[in-house]
C-alpha cells in the first residue's frame, strides 16, 4: 500500500505557517499535519482550506517548547496514521518578545529561545529517525534576517534565531548521506500579526522594494525546497527580505 504523504508544520494556523500549509498541499499534494498552541479557529479554518484542496489535515494542538508534550502528541499520531509517513518538517512556530536587552527578563529571554530553539530540537527529534529510515526527507527552518545580522531590540530573538541558523548548517552536515536535507529560510519584513504593530513606513524606505512582503512569497520558497527541484540544496540559508540584506 502506498504511505499516506504528510508534511509537518509548526506554527500553521496563521501568517507564514498558514501560507505554507496551503502552498505544499496544493503544490505538491501533500497531507497537512498543522501544529498550533492556542487559536483553535484560526486552524480550525486553516484545516477546512486543506480539506477543500481533497487532501487531509490534522489539527496537533502543542506547545513546540514542551518536549513532553511534542513527543507524546507526535507519538500517538504515528501510532494511529501507521500508513502514513512524514516527509517534509517546518519548524516555522516562532515568537518575538522586543525590548532592550538591558531590561529583558529572564522570561522573556527563556520564551523566546525556548520556543524556537528548543521548540527545533523537540519537532525535529521527533521525526528525524523515521526521515532517515526512509532515506528521505526535507526539513526547513524559518529563521529570520535577525539572526544573520542581529537586530538592536531583539537580542533574545536574533539569538535564538542565529542558533537555529548554526544548527540547520551543523545537522545538514551529519545527515547528508541519508538524503534528509536541511535548510532555513531567512525572512525580513513580512506582513503578518507578528509585524503588524510595526511603523511600516519608516522600516518601508529601508527595503529595496520598498514594502513588506507577504507569507505566500515566503511559502513559495519553502514549497521549491520541499520539492524535488531542490535536491542539491542543504546547509543554505535563503534571505528574503526584499533586498534589505545580502
Ligand atoms: N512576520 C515576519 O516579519 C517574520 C520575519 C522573519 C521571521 N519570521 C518567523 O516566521 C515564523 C512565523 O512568523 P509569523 O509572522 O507567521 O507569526 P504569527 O503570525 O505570530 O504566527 C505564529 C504561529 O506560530 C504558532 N505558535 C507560536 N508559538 C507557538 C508554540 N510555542 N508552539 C506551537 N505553535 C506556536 C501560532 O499558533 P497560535 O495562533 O495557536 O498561538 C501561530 O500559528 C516565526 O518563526 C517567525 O519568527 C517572521
């Protein structure tokens, strides 16, 4: 019997994540295993997008930073779905919490670093076995322009975003043989609930094409290196940010 092809993505009710549940299952008809921590609507709508497109999407309600409660959720999903395998990985959950570092708290430091970093070591340890049994699998980090150049106001986040860059470069490394590649995608200004507090216009003259840009622009890219066209790439990581740094 044929596997049941799935693509797993954190953080896919809304924004970015969201654009990249709807991109790899209509572009490469992959099943959706949307992960999300609290807006049960927003992923609620996002799974009946899904269903629209014919292919199936399952609702993993979990804190990325839980490594219990990742493990024991993923668990019993492939326990139940046993015809089923999980060939694409976004670790696309992600918070910022800004502030000068001279003020940030050791909560805000920890969330921030927790959810993305740890949040990466969690999802992807608990799939990464089965990717490599299978000699095959793409997993794709979404990092972000702020870990390449660091940002004043986001020493957590370009922090935790930076190591997710070193860890991307360093796995890529050990599990090439396996054909299992690993890459992350580095976003500037997007349009999302994230950014939506910022003053567009001032950040606007910055960037080369002069606006923020959208999630599905950053999907289309994860959907090219979840693809087969991909298949020499691993270890990069892909700016897009309008030409605001290279
Ligand atoms: N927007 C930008 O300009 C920008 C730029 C560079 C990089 N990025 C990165 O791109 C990714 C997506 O950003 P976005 O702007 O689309 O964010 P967003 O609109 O705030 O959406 C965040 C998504 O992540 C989920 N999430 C947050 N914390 C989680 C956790 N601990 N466990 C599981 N899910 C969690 C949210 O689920 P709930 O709604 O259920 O809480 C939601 O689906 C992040 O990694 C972000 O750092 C964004």
């Amino acid at each position: 019997m044929t596997k049941k092809r799935f693509a797993l993505v954190t953080g896919g009710s809304r924004g970015i994540g969201k654009a990249i549940c709807m991109a790899l299952a209509r572009d490469h008809q992959l099943n959706i295993l949307l992960n999300y921590r609290s807006n049960d609507q927003a992923a609620q709508l996002v799974k009946q997008e899904i269903e629209a497109l014919n292919l199936s999407c399952d609702l993993l309600k979990f804190d990325v930073a839980n490594a219990s409660e990742v493990s024991e959720m993923l668990s019993a999903w492939k326990t139940e779905n046993k015809e089923s395998s999980i060939e694409v990985l976004v670790n696309n959950a992600g918070i910022s919490d800004d502030g000068l570092f001279i003020f940030m708290s050791k909560d805000s430091w920890n969330s921030v670093l927790e959810t993305s970093l740890q949040g990466f070591y969690n999802v992807t340890q608990s799939v990464l076995k089965d990717m490599l049994r299978a000699r095959n699998g793409r997993i794709i980090n979404m990092v972000s322009l702020s870990g390449l150049k660091g940002n004043a106001g986001q020493v957590n986040y370009s922090a935790a975003k930076g190591a997710v860059i070193a860890a991307t470069k360093a796995l890529a490394q050990e599990i090439g043989k396996r054909k299992v590649t690993v890459n992350a995608v580095a976003p500037g200004f997007i349009n999302t609930e994230m950014t939506e507090d910022f003053d567009a216009e001032k950040y606007k003259q910055l960037i080369p094409l002069n606006r923020f840009g959208d999630p599905e622009e950053v999907a289309s890219l994860v959907s090219f290196l979840a693809s087969d066209r991909s298949s020499y790439i691993t270890g990069e990581v892909i700016n897009i940010n309008g030409g605001l740094y290279s």
